[in-house]
C-alpha cells in the first residue's frame, strides 16, 4: 500500500535519519600516518623474518635426527648451533648431565675463556 500526501497525488517520501558523510575531526598529520605505517610494516618484515629462521633452525634439527636415528650426539650439536645461530649469539653452551655429573660438554663458537672453564668442567 502506498503513501500518499494530503497535498497531492504523489507518494511522500519516508522521513528518517538525516544522513551525513562524517567530519574527520581533529584528523591526524598524513606524514605521521605515514611514518606510523612504516614502523609498523618494519616490524611485521622483521617477526616474519624470525619466525622463518626459527622454521628454518627446526627443518634442519628434524633432518639430522632423520639421517641418524638411534645417535644423540648429532642432533644435540645441530640444536647447539642452531640455536647459536638463531639467537644471533657470540657462543653457546650444552651441558648433558647424569644426575649431578656433567656427563658432555658441547659448545659452539667459543672465545678461549669460555673454551678453558670447558675444559675444567669436563675433567
């Protein structure tokens, strides 16, 4: 059923609320949107590129327990020196205990200080 006016023979048009295109108040300077942007593409590239290097560091343990199953040795110096490697370290350390016994030492690009406390260590 359709609406006519009181005035003539054309349908009203139905009032509702007035739309309007928003006011951007107070809206910020577009460098700094810019430059918010940036950082924000900046950090997203460097978590991608991490979480690739860890993807990358775990492929390569799961490889080296694949070729050699049944050797421990192996894999605990692949996760040594990818981990090493991952956390952008100078030098890391790997202590295998049995117990309270110190049982083997493996490290990974050592200064010679931390190569002699190695050597004490395993005696």
């Amino acid at each position: 059923m359709k609406r006519r006016s009181s005035a003539g023979g054309k349908p009203a048009k139905p009032r509702g609320p007035k739309r309007s295109t928003p006011k951007r108040r107070n809206a910020p300077n577009r460098g700094a949107s810019v430059a918010g942007k940036e950082t924000v593409v900046a950090r997203l590239t460097r978590e991608r590129d991490e979480a690739l290097q860890q993807q990358n560091a775990s492929s390569e343990v799961l490889n080296v327990i694949s070729r050699s199953p049944g050797e421990l040795q192996p894999v605990f110096d692949t996760i040594l020196q990818e981990a090493t490697r991952v956390c952008q370290a100078n030098f890391g350390l790997m202590i295998r205990y049995e117990g309270a016994v110190p049982i083997r030492l493996l490290s990974q690009v050592c200064h010679r200080l931390m190569s002699s406390w190695l050597s004490a260590a395993a005696r």
